[in-house]
C-alpha cells in the first residue's frame, strides 16, 4: 500500500499566468514562492508547507468551473468578504454559518473556485 505523507502542493490550470498573478497575490495577498521560468508555472505559499500551483498549459490542462476548489483559512472572515466585495470580485456563494465554520466562495479570473473559510474557536 502506498504511504501518503501529506498534501505536496495545490494546482489550478489557468488561462494567462500574468492576470492570474494579479488575482491571487494583488487581490487575495498571496506571497510568490516560485516565478514562472521556462514552463508556464508559478507558485504561492500557502504556509505549514502547503503550495499553490498555477499552470497555462493551453489544451492540455483547461480552467473549469466544476473542478476543484482551494480552501483559503481568514484571520477576519467579514472583513475578508467586505475587501473582496469592495474590489468586485464575483461571488459563486455569498457565505453562510455552519456550526464549526464561516465560508463563502469566490471565483478566480478563469472561474475556478476558492472558497473564504473562517474556523470558529475550537474546531480543528
């Protein structure tokens, strides 16, 4: 059986790496850990040795709506939601309250989803 250690790195396809950038790290404030070079690839740490991944690999990868969705951990969940509604980034779920949590979930340039996750005291 094969040993899984932990998570290496998040990815998401994405159509052009330069609006992607300013999304990510202008609009969400995530720190580059990786420029692109000679491959279109970037990365931004994520903190506790987690990565996301950014490629623009054409055909071979395409950005989708339904794929997957990165989980991004907030100090101030309504600050959050008012700084992102202020830069009218589009909402896909507006937020709601669950009795451990505190998400909403936004879209990227390319429609990918990343959900603004807010724990409450207590809960892992």
């Amino acid at each position: 059986m094969i040993k899984v250690n932990e998570a290496s790195f998040f990815a998401y396809p994405v159509t052009d790496l330069a609006r992607a950038r300013a999304f990510y790290e202008g609009v969400l404030g995530l720190k580059v850990s990786l420029e692109p070079t000679t491959v279109p690839w970037m990365e931004f740490d994520l903190g506790n040795n987690a990565t996301l991944g950014l490629g623009a690999y054409g055909d071979t990868w395409k950005p989708s709506a339904d794929g997957a969705m990165l989980a991004l951990e907030v100090d101030d969940f309504d600050a959050a939601l008012a700084e992102l509604k202020a830069k009218n980034i589009p909402f896909s779920f507006e937020g709601m309250e669950t009795p451990v949590c505190h998400f909403a979930i936004v879209r990227d340039p390319d429609g990918s989803a990343v959900m603004i996750h807010k724990r409450k005291p207590g809960n892992p």
